[in-house]
C-alpha cells in the first residue's frame, strides 16, 4: 500500500494555501472549522488540512471536479450491526471499504481515518493506524466508481473498543471538500470467552455422581455403535383354544403412549434396594457404568378370534446392580399399574427360570423368597419383589467376559367368564426391550488390571468424565468450546457424539506431538494466563489425543477425526481452531489466536494456556476415571466440562458458525 509521507518543513505553508484556497471557494462551515492541535486535530476539518495523499495543485481547482467518496462506508468482516449501529467485526484482520468517483473521470484514492468513540458514536481520539505522520492509511489510486478496500495492521485496534472512521478523497491534485459520513465498528474475535475465577480448592468432582442414562453407546467397532431406531419387543402369547381365545402380554408401552389408566396410583413409590431413580412410578430404562434398571408397563390381555375381551395392566421392574468382584444382583419387581379389573378372577405369576451364560451362574431363590404373594384378584394393587444373585468364574487372570442375563416368568390367568380352566402363558425379559436398549443390560467382567481388582460394567453405559470447572477454568473451557461450537461436538451426550479412548501410548505420542508440537504454547501464549511463577505455558489439545476422536490421528491408525489441510493426508494442529488464554481487564480470556479466523467447522482445538491448569485437569483425575470404570480401549464415555454460557453469548448458541463470544460460569 502506498502513501505520501510531507516533510514537516513544508507541512504548514501547504495547510494555509489548502485552508485559505477552501474559505475563497465558501466551502460552508464544515470547511472552515479549526484544524486542532498536532495532538488533537478537529475531527471534521476539511480533508486538505491534513493532505495524508499529497498537496493539492492550486491551479486545478478551477478547471477540475473534486473527487468523491462514497457515503456508506463499512468495516468488514462483520455480521451484524448492533443496537448502537456498531458494525460487529469479528476477526483481527479488520478491512475498512468506501467507494469513490470522480467526475472527471480520473482515477483517485482514499485516505482512511479512525478514531475512538463515544457510545453515541462521536469521536473521540485519532488512532494511529499507520505509521506516517497523520497515522491515516492512503490507499492506490482506483478507477473512478471503484470499492477501496485497505487493511488495518494487526495490533492497531484494541478489542471490544468502538471506534468510528471516514474517508477523504484525492486525485492527485484536489481533496474533496468534507469527510464521508461516519462509520461505527467495534473489534470483536471471533472467539472470545470471558472465564470464572479459579477455586483452587474446589474438589474433583466424582463420575460416580453423574445421573444414569437412557442411551446405549456400545464401543467403538461393536454393531449398532450408538442406539438403533428399531423396536425388538415382540408379543409373547399362548396357543389359541379351541374356543379361538388365547392369554398375551403384550408389547410394552412407552411412557410417552401409556394411557392414563396405566399411571402408577398417588401412592409413594419406593426406591429399589436404595436406588432412588429406580422404581416403578414410570415405564423407562436407565443405567450408569454399574447399575441397570429397566422398569416396564405390560398389558395382559385375553382375546377371543383377535379381539380383546379384557385387559390389565402390570408393572415389571428389573434392576441389576453389579455389586460384587465376581458377582452381581438383580431385583424383580411385579406390580400391577392399576387395579385388576373384574374380568380377572385371578392373575398368578411365577418365577420360572434365570438365564446366563458361560460360568455365570444364577443362584435361584425359592418361591418363599419373594417378598409378598404373587397372586393378584380384582382390587388389589400389592407389589412383589425378588432378589437373586448370580456368580461367575474368576479365577483366571487376564480375562474378559460378557454376560446378558435374562429372566423368565410364568402366570396362570383365570378368567371371571365361568370358564375354570386357566389359560397359561410366559413372559421372557429379553423379547420386550425397548428400541436401541436391547443391550444396556450387557454385562463385561474382567480379571485384567483395567480396575482395582475384579469387576464388571454395563459395557454399553458409557460413563462421564466430570471437569473440575471451577479450578480449572482454562482447561474446562477449552474443552466446552470445542465440544460446543464444531460439528463433532466430541464428548456430548446432548448431541450423542461419544469419545472413545485409545489405549495405545505410542499414537497417542504421535497424536499429540502433531497437534501440539513442542514450542507452540510458548510461541503463542501469554504468561498473564499462568497461575503462578512456577507456572508454564501448555499446549491443550482436544479431542485428547488419547482417544480415537483427536485430531492428530489419521484414518489409516483408526481415527474418526483427522485434522488435514487441504491436499495433505497427515494430522496437524494448524488444522484445528487455535486459541489461548490471557488476562484481560480483570479477568482471563480465552481468545482466538492472532491472525486466526476459525471457521467453526474444524474437528478440534489447540489452546496455549497455563500448564498447572492443563495437567491438573486431567492427571490423577483422569487416571482415577479409569480405573473406577474399569475403562478399556475403544471404549465409549462422556466428557461433561461443567461449563455454561446461560444467555450471555452475544451471536446466540454456539455451534451455529457464528463467533463465540461469551461469559462463562463454572458448575
């Protein structure tokens, strides 16, 4: 970009001829206004009082059109306006526009000035935004009705600052005699995210405390990965006689179908074994990483030639809670969901059998061991229960295993019609799930070192990891802005996009040393982010490079994510949005990296922050998670940063492509 650069010799006798020429013409009031101080020019003084682009040719004026400039000038790249008419420019690399025309034809430039302003939008202080003696930028010359646009370097214009600008016009030998109208913009980056304060003594949350969860995220490679869509539950009938009437239970119901009648009594409902979410108030399934329970409402219905003649409602429960090293328990729970109607004169249940596999074995209870009678007439509404427990084999070390155990039950159902004889019929556990929960009830154990001792897990029930949020703000808001704002959202549970750890400490090495190679947080952190002297700068990647999702692994080593810039087949960090942290005002921030313009479609993260909050976050934490869930490679969890935007983001919710820009609380 070129400029005039006027000797200060010369300077003041150029402004007399420039202003005086002005008065002769009766350029009007704007032209006449006082020039200032050197150190506080006027903001509207003619455009010839500070000839940034040249001296004007006295002799022109008379024979020649004044160039003119455009009268919308805008600051790019911006998205919106605000309530003040404050273009929003969300990117470091600010672009000022304005077009100009000449009369005659001829080619002119632009001299682009700005200052700071008021919330009114009034000027301020000039801002040297270039470095010559008028700190104005004076672009080349263009084609009469051309759009000028020039670029302000970076670090001239300071964040969340309003600043005002306007444009002179010059063609080589005469100015324009006023300024364009104004512009109102503010700098703002694309990702800037205002953090809480550290508690330093804030405890490590616990994955134990995480709710259970209604989804079933096998690991990565097992069929039907995340919940299938399909509805397995089959009906579960006897023969028909010879009178065409047979005895069903039917499909269960969902809970957002179930009929009113087919709601629980306004009684309390107990918690099963001291399991607060499992009882038998609503039809649903849940499970964390050790307990699983499946509450379900069942009709029973007799039909004559397909048609119901009568129905009752049952409630069955079965929760397993796998609370031993080498066993595990399950509670059955038969209720009815209303009382029995009169078209019953009996329901009678059983236990039939317990089914598992291989050396799990069931230790089957006797028909005493249920805790009330079995048997249900017209008006009652008594639950039942039974607890059974099963043992498997584990006497061989280094050995995994998977068991589903399933349940069988019978009932003898007397109808009130007259007819003695009851109708006899069976219902299986496993022909009733509901869709894509058919195996939340798989059960790994194993003998390796992968938890403390001997133990088991609901395979399919990822756990979550819990960041310390409120101690590590840095590390939890990185993680929030990555999980939130790209297209991967890798971690949520909202947006079922489950992480799947790697266990191989070899890539995860090459994962990480390709995101964050050594130096990088040094080269582009800020020290006022640290927490201390002992402090250093880190570099934070996420997705964690030890999981299948980080972006430093390629397809061919089983990665789900690989960053690549175009043309390239190997990860790299300069693929991923860029950020670090700083202190800003009175708190830290984590903005967007100098000269980085994020496109918010990347497949993961790279922050330069302070290295205490970085490990701290992880470390011990995270070995902890894995040893208590008893986590295996490519198995499924979830990330929970214990971070949240409530209403603050300025551009709406983040994951829309828009900047993020927010004020962020820690839970």
């Amino acid at each position: 970009m070129s400029s005039y650069r006027p000797s200060r010799t010369g300077l003041r006798g150029r402004i007399a001829v420039g202003v005086a020429m002005l008065l002769l013409m009766g350029a009007g009031p704007a032209s006449a206004a006082g020039t200032g101080s050197a150190d506080r020019p006027d903001p509207n003084a003619a455009p010839s009082s500070r000839p940034a682009a040249g001296p004007e040719v006295e002799s022109a004026a008379a024979a020649a059109s004044r160039p003119v400039s455009g009268k919308n000038p805008t600051a790019a790249p911006s998205k919106r306006k605000d309530a003040a008419g404050f273009q929003r420019v969300i990117s470091q690399k600010v672009q000022l526009k304005n077009t100009v025309t000449d009369a005659d034809g001829d080619k002119s430039n632009l001299t682009f000035e700005v200052w700071t302003a008021d919330a009114a939008g009034n000027p301020k202080t000039r801002v040297k935004i270039a470095d010559n003696e008028y700190g104005v930028i004076v672009s080349p010359y263009v084609a009469s009705g051309a759009t000028v646009t020039v670029d302000v370097p970076a670090g001239k214009l300071a964040l969340n600052t309003n600043y005002v600008f306007h444009t002179s016009a010059f063609d080589g030998s005469l100015y324009e005699t006023d300024w364009s109208p104004w512009s109102r913009f503010r700098v703002e980056l694309p990702v800037d995210l205002t953090l809480p304060t550290p508690d330093y003594t804030a405890p490590d949350p616990s994955s134990f405390d995480v709710p259970p969860s209604t989804y079933q995220t096998k690991p990565l490679g097992s069929s039907a990965a995340l919940s299938a869509k399909s509805d397995p539950a089959v009906e579960q009938c006897s023969p028909v006689d010879e009178d065409g009437r047979q005895i069903c239970f039917g499909k269960p119901i969902p809970k957002n179908k179930a009929p009113k009648k087919v709601a629980q009594a306004a009684t309390t409902t107990a918690a099963t074994a001291g399991v607060p979410w499992c009882n038998t108030e609503f039809p649903s399934i849940l499970a964390t990483r050790f307990t699983e329970c499946d509450v379900r409402a069942v009709p029973v219905i007799i039909r004559t030639d397909g048609v119901p003649d009568a129905i009752a409602y049952f409630t069955f429960l079965r929760m397993i809670e796998l609370d031993g090293q080498n066993s595990f328990t399950e509670h059955l729970t038969i209720e009815p969901a209303q009382q029995i109607p009169l078209d019953f004169a009996e329901i009678n249940m059983m236990l039939n059998e317990h089914l598992c596999q291989g050396s799990c074995k069931p230790v089957e209870p006797g028909s005493d061991a249920w805790t009330e009678k079995t048997w249900w007439i017209p008006g009652e509404m008594h639950s039942t229960s039974l607890t059974t427990s099963y043992t498997w084999d584990a006497s061989v070390a280094g050995k995994q295993y998977v068991f589903k155990p399933d349940v069988k039950i019978d009932a003898n159902i007397l109808p009130s019609d007259g007819k003695i004889r009851p109708f006899m019929t069976g219902y299986q556990w496993s022909k009733g799930y509901s869709g894509g929960t058919e195996d939340l009830d798989q059960i790994r154990c194993d003998t390796t070192t992968a938890g403390p001792g001997t133990g088991c897990v609901f395979v399919n029930s990822a756990p979550t990891y819990v960041f310390n949020s409120k101690a590590f703000p840095q590390a939890a808001a990185h993680g929030w802005l990555i999980q939130q704002s790209t297209p991967n959202h890798a971690g949520s549970q909202s947006e079922l996009k489950p992480l799947y750890y790697m266990g191989d400490s070899a890539q995860n090495s090459r994962s990480r040393n390709r995101i964050c190679p050594t130096g990088w947080a040094a080269a582009n952190g800020d020290a006022s982010a640290l927490a201390d002297a002992a402090d250093t700068l880190n570099c934070d990647e996420f997705a964690f490079a030890s999981s299948y999702n980080s972006g430093g692994m390629s397809t061919a080593e089983g990665g789900l994510n690989p960053a690549l810039n175009p043309g390239s087949t190997t990860p790299t960090g300069a693929a991923c949005i860029g950020t670090y942290a700083k202190k800003h005002g009175t708190a830290v921030h984590l903005f967007s990296l100098n000269g980085t313009d994020p496109t918010f479609k990347e497949v993961c993260g790279r922050s330069a922050i302070s290295g205490m909050h970085n490990q701290e976050s992880m470390g011990n934490h995270f070995a902890t998670f894995m040893r208590d869930m008893r986590i295996m490679d490519k198995d499924a969890y979830w990330l929970d940063t214990r971070m949240s935007a409530g209403n603050t983001c300025l551009y709406g919710t983040p994951g829309n492509g828009e900047p993020v820009i927010c004020k962020l609380t820690a839970q």
